[in-house]
C-alpha cells in the first residue's frame, strides 16, 4: 500500500491499539517495503536504459550537436561509449555495470559519472539537508499555529503566504534575491556573494564562515518555496485532529489549551505530515536542481544542468537513476520508521 | 424504458443538473479566494486571446524590433526592452498564450490518464489493478521534473513534447484519488442495481462511475494547471523549451542570458515571474476552493 494512502486513511483498528508492534510482524512488514524498493529500483534502471536509447535520435548525433563530423569520427565516438553494440548488449553490459557501481563516461568531462556525482553530493547535502530542516521545522511551526487558531488572521496571513510563495517559480526568486542582495540596488548594498560556495583561499574557521556566508541565499530561496506544503499538510492534518474527543477529554481534566495542542494534537497530527514530507521529496530534488543552478552551487543540481545543456547523456541518464535512487530509499527509509511512531501500521 | 417516456427523465436530469451546478456556485461564491482566484483567471483569459488585436504576432520579431536592446521601462516601452529590443510588455502578454495552453493541455492529458488508469483500476480488481497502482505509486515517488526533464532531453524541442513530459509525469496524484472514489461508489446498491440489469464494464464505468468522479476530477484539473504552468515555466528556463516561441520561462531564460541578473536589470526579470507566480496562484485557489465546495470536511481554503 502506497504511504499516501496510508496517510489519508490509517487502517482500521482490529486489536487492541495498546499493542506495540511485534519483531516478526515488523519483519515482515519491513522485508516487504525493501523489497518493493528494490523492484522500484530496477525499474528505474530500465526507464533510464530506454528512455535513452531507444528513443528516435542518434546520441551520437545529439552529442557532436549538429556539427559536421566526418564518418569515421561518429564511428569512433560509437566504439568508445559501446553504441556499436546490439541494443540487447547494450543493455546487459548496462545492468552490470550499474550493478557495480559504473555509471558510464561523461561525454563531456571524460571522467567517470559515478567520479562526478561523489565529487558534487556533499555540496548537495549541505545545501539540502540545512534546507530540509529549516523548512520541515518551519513548515511543522507554522502550520500548527495556522490550524489551532484556524479562521483567524494569523490564519489567513500564514496560509496566504505560504500558498504564494509555493507558487513562484523557485528560480525566478533565487533570481531576484540575487539582484536584491548580492549585486544591490539602490541603497541596498551587495550583502552576499552571487553564487558558489567559496571565495578561495580561506582556512580553517574562516572557510567554514565563508561557505555558511555563500549558503545563506540559495538556502533561503529553498525555503521559501518548499516550506508552503509543509505548513499545508500539517494544517489539514492538525484540522482532522482537531474534533478528536481525546482533545475535548484532555480539556476537560484541566490541561492548559497550549499543553493540549502539544502534547495531544500535534504528535497525532505529524504523522500524516512525516509521510508526506517524504513523499514530497521528489519536489525537493526539483527546487535543488533550479537553485543550485541560479546560485551556480557546485552539487548535483548545477551539474545536471551542465549534462543537460550539452547534453551529455551519460552524465543525464546516471543523475537521473541517483536522483529516482534518493528518493525511493528516503520513501523506504520514512516506510521503516512509520509503524515505529504509529504502531497502528505494518501490524 | 420506452422512447415516449424517455425525453421526461432526460429533461429530469437536466433540471436536477442545472439545480446542482446553482448550489456549487451559490457554495463557491462564500469562497472569497476563490472568487479572486477567478477574476484574476478572467483577466489572463481575456488579454491572452486578445493578444492578437491588442499587440499582435509582431511582437515576436527579432528582426523588426521596434527598440534598442535593454531600455530601461519609458512612457514608449512600459516595461523596457528585452536583448532584442523588443518590448517586454507586448512579450508578456504574448507569452501568456503559450504559457496558459501548455498548462491548460498537460494538465487535461494528465488528468485524463490519472481518471483512466484511476476507475479502471478501481474497477477490476485484483491483479491488474494490483499491478497498475505498483506503477503508479512508483510514478508517485519518481521526482516528476527529473523524469520531465529526461523525456524533454530526449526528444525534440516542441510545446508538445512539454505538454507530452508534463502530461505523463503528473498523473499518479489523480490516479490514486480518482481509483479511492471510484471504490467508494462501486460499493453503492445502485451499482449492483445496473449489474443485475446487464450493464457492462464499460457502461457502468463510463455512465455511472465516472459521473461521479467527475467533480473531483475537474478540482484536480484546476489544481494541476497551477503546477504545469510552473513545470512549462522551469522547463522553459531549462533550455528545453521551444526556442521559437515566447514564454514566460522562455522570457526569464532569455533575462538571465542577456546577463539581466549581473546588471541589475530588475525590470526584466520581475514581470514574467510575477505573472508565472499570479496565474498559478489564481488556479490553485480556484482548485482549492472547488475542493473545498466539494469536500467540506476538508475545509481547507477557508
């Protein structure tokens, strides 16, 4: 079962709730979710041999980029990235390379796809993951405030702003912070840098304080734009919990309204918020391919859009099976931990 | 059921169509964001498919652009000129065409793939269904631009190639919701009723289940316009958009190449975006308040 699904609905209970979740049952539930994860897995591998390969158009023809290139040099070019080969071939060689851990040459940097994305990821990670808590926690804060005085205007405000700013297109308001604060405009002074990580030449603490001035920008505009879903979700499912008897019972023996909403609503409540979060990773990975490219960040991102404009389809082909691979393993990973905060789930 | 009588429950449909859509719309109006959402739609719709009288395809030319290369905005050019120096208002509302209908076409292609793939799996069960949702809910995890991005890569540079990687990227969501109704209202006794009367797989999953899943399916439409005309534009920015064409991500694209960021050159950069980011806003807050008319237990746009 899908986590969305288990999200909008939770399973009916038929044993007593008190129950914690038992070792074999968890098991079993768990060897399910890893191995769907697999199946999932492979599947990506398979799109990404065919939607590369088969679609109409040379690779090789996409990769000289319309110049004029003699016979031999295009047979050569098909020698060295192995396009010579049966398609069957092709594939087989693929599989087992991927398998390994081989993801191909880059056409365009002559080095090892897998060499690459090692290279870009811990950029990425810094990026996203500060990100990620800042606008899950910003997400979770806000939301929670939204519903429990909901119809009010801190309310309105909140939700207006956050479905506003989910949809302006992440790009254009890197774009503009960049015009804003890093290249100035009228008394505003440039404040940060325009893009990159690091200035160069700085050691010790002063790197650490360079690469945090650089990642000031790039990882507010993430926030901003991811930060509106959060918020949404968490609402609706604090809404949901709200004519829970529970809560009315909780105010009856006296708690004071702000233990009520924290110590009773909202663990109930983030469930559905933890799954969702998950799921909407795969947007994630949208804004940090967009951001990472306006703010020229040296990670994943900026370099799909090199391999995109090029295009260099090897690089293209293994960023999208590491990009479809971190998000099921995430999914998987939000799966394993689901039934330990709702021992509800995976009974 | 013979011809004679059959025009007085036709008629009776229809009134109690009419009567419905009159509760939908009295239900909508309370929906003061959606009724903003609305107007402002209005508005776009309007200056889109005016634009040919009021700035006309001329404004496309680069050849014969009436301005210098990068004026700042003047009394002559409202908005200033883009690289080319044409003038940057006439291209907005040009871009609004292209932006609109590529967002209006992938999310009517990708809702009439979730819808399908939706009732039919919620209506033959077991394996093929077991099967169809496996996909789905693999879809459903897939980072959907990545997956976008790698069909627009590979195929050639058209809007139908962006409104194809939209379309078939963007359906799950509707899927799963379409196949959870379809179940809820293949569980009615009227189902059963149309069975027992010999109605086949196609009768009762055309002329009874998807009536009824058909309100939600036009919520989800509004919704997934909002995010086909943000994924056009972030195609567009990408470069993978068709370079023949004006759009609004086609426009930011061009912004960004010109060196409008480096410069400072605010003027060029703000207005597509702002306009990206009012058209989505003002279907999302339609899509919200039609789900929430729908579905008052929600009660989410409130």
């Amino acid at each position: 079962m899908s986590s969305l699904q288990k999200a909008a609905a939770p399973p009916v209970l038929t044993e007593p709730a008190a129950r914690r979740t038992s070792g074999p049952a968890y098991l079993r539930y768990g060897a399910g979710k890893v191995g769907g994860a697999a199946v999932s897995l492979l599947a990506v591998l398979v799109t990404g041999f065919f939607l590369f390969r088969l679609i109409p158009g040379d690779p090789v023809k996409t990769m000289t980029g319309g110049r004029p290139v003699s016979a031999e040099q295009l047979a050569a070019y098909r020698r060295e990235f192995g396009l010579d080969l049966p398609v069957w071939q092709q594939f087989t060689d693929y599989c087992g390379k991927a398998l390994t851990g081989d993801l191909g040459t880059s056409y365009q940097f002559r080095a090892p796809v897998l060499d690459k994305i090692t290279e870009a990821l811990p950029n990425t990670l810094l990026l996203t993951g500060t990100a990620f808590v800042l606008y899950t926690a910003l997400g979770i804060f806000l939301g929670t405030r939204a519903a429990w005085r909901h119809g009010g205007l801190g309310d309105k405000l909140n939700t207006g702003l956050a479905l506003t700013l989910y949809s302006v297109p992440s790009f254009w308001l890197g774009l503009l912070l960049i015009i804003v604060f890093s290249v100035g405009i009228g008394p505003i002074p440039g404040l940060f840098p325009t893009g990159g990580m690091e200035s160069g030449g700085e050691e010790g603490f002063a790197y650490v304080l360079d690469v945090a001035h650089h990642l000031i920008l790039p990882v507010i505009t993430l926030v901003a734009v991811e930060y509106g879903q959060t918020l949404l979700v968490t609402r609706s499912a604090l809404l949901d919990e709200m004519g829970g008897d529970y809560l009315t019972t909780a105010r009856a023996k006296g708690l004071r309204d702000d233990l009520v909403r924290r110590r009773h609503a909202v663990p109930n409540a983030l469930l559905p918020t933890v799954t969702l979060v998950f799921v909407n990773l795969g947007r994630t990975v949208a804004g940090v391919i967009l951001v990472e490219t306006v703010f020229s960040w040296p990670g994943l991102g900026g370099l799909f859009y090199q391999a995109l404009s090029v295009p260099d389809l090897p690089l293209v082909q293994g960023l999208f099976f590491f990009f479809a691979a971190a998000v099921i393993v995430m999914n998987t990973v939000a799966d394993l931990v689901y039934p330990l905060l709702d021992p509800r789930v995976g009974r | 059921m013979t011809t004679e009588t059959a025009a007085s429950p036709r008629a009776l449909a229809w009134q109690r169509r009419r009567h419905s859509a009159a509760r939908f719309w009295k239900q909508y109006r309370t929906h003061r964001a959606g009724l903003f959402g609305l107007a402002t739609l209005a508005l776009f719709a309007l200056l889109a498919l005016t634009a040919p009288l009021t700035v006309g395809s001329d404004v496309q030319s680069v050849t014969r652009a009436p301005g210098q290369p990068l004026e700042s905005p003047s009394g002559e050019f409202p908005l200033g000129t883009d690289r080319f120096g044409r003038s940057l208002l006439g291209l907005l509302i040009w871009g609004a065409r292209v932006s609109l209908l590529v967002g209006l076409l992938a999310a009517v292609l990708s809702v009439a793939i979730g819808a399908f793939i939706g009732i039919t799996a919620g209506h033959f069960r077991g394996r093929y269904a077991t099967v169809i949702m496996r996909i789905t809910d693999w879809f459903l995890v897939m980072p959907t631009l990545v997956l976008a991005i790698a069909l627009a890569t590979v195929m050639s540079r058209s809007l139908g190639t962006i409104v194809l990687a939209i379309g078939v990227t963007t359906w799950p969501t509707t899927a799963r919701l379409v196949r959870a109704q379809t179940l809820a209202v293949e569980s009615r006794p009227y189902i059963e009723r149309a069975k027992a009367l010999g109605g086949g797989h196609g009768h009762i999953m055309s002329r009874h289940v998807l009536p009824n899943v058909m309100p939600l399916v036009l919520a989800q439409t509004t919704l997934i316009i909002s995010s086909a005309i943000l994924a056009e534009a972030t195609l567009a920015f990408l470069g993978l958009g068709d370079p023949t064409v004006v759009s609004w991500g086609g426009l930011l694209q061009d912004a960004r190449e010109a060196g409008a960021v480096s410069a400072g050159d605010w003027w060029y950069l703000v207005p597509p975006g702002i306009a990206i980011a009012v058209v989505a806003l003002a279907f999302t807050l339609c899509g919200r308040a039609v789900e929430s008319v729908l579905n008052p237990r929600l009660g989410v746009a409130r």
